[in-house]
C-alpha cells in the first residue's frame, strides 16, 4: 500500500484546491425587457434574441 513519506502541509493542500469551488453563472440583462438573462441565450420572460422574437410570448 502507498504511503505518503511526508505530511501534507496545510498550504499545499490548499493550493492543490485552489481551483475546486463553484463560480454564479453570468446573467447579462435582456435589452427588450431589461430581464436578467443567460449570454448566448434567448429571453425566457420575452422571447426574444438579439432583437428578433425566436420564441413565441404565448408559449411562455
């Protein structure tokens, strides 16, 4: 069985974990409806994308 030779320090093992926490994903605001919105995406409140309506505001 492999056993470690040294302990670990407590500054290592934190930089080991450095990159290993949850970031918020973005929300830009929807320039129709000033909704907070997904990049890249289509409106969920108004159902539009860059300024066309791709979803219908009835089916929302």
């Amino acid at each position: 069985m492999a056993v470690p030779k040294k302990k670990t320090s407590k500054s290592r093992k934190n930089m080991r974990r450095a990159h290993d926490f949850l970031t918020a994903p973005a929300a830009s605001t929807c320039p129709q409806c000033k909704a907070p919105k997904l990049p890249h995406r289509a409106c969920p409140s108004c159902g539009t994308y860059k300024g066309k309506e791709v979803i219908k505001a009835e089916d929302l």
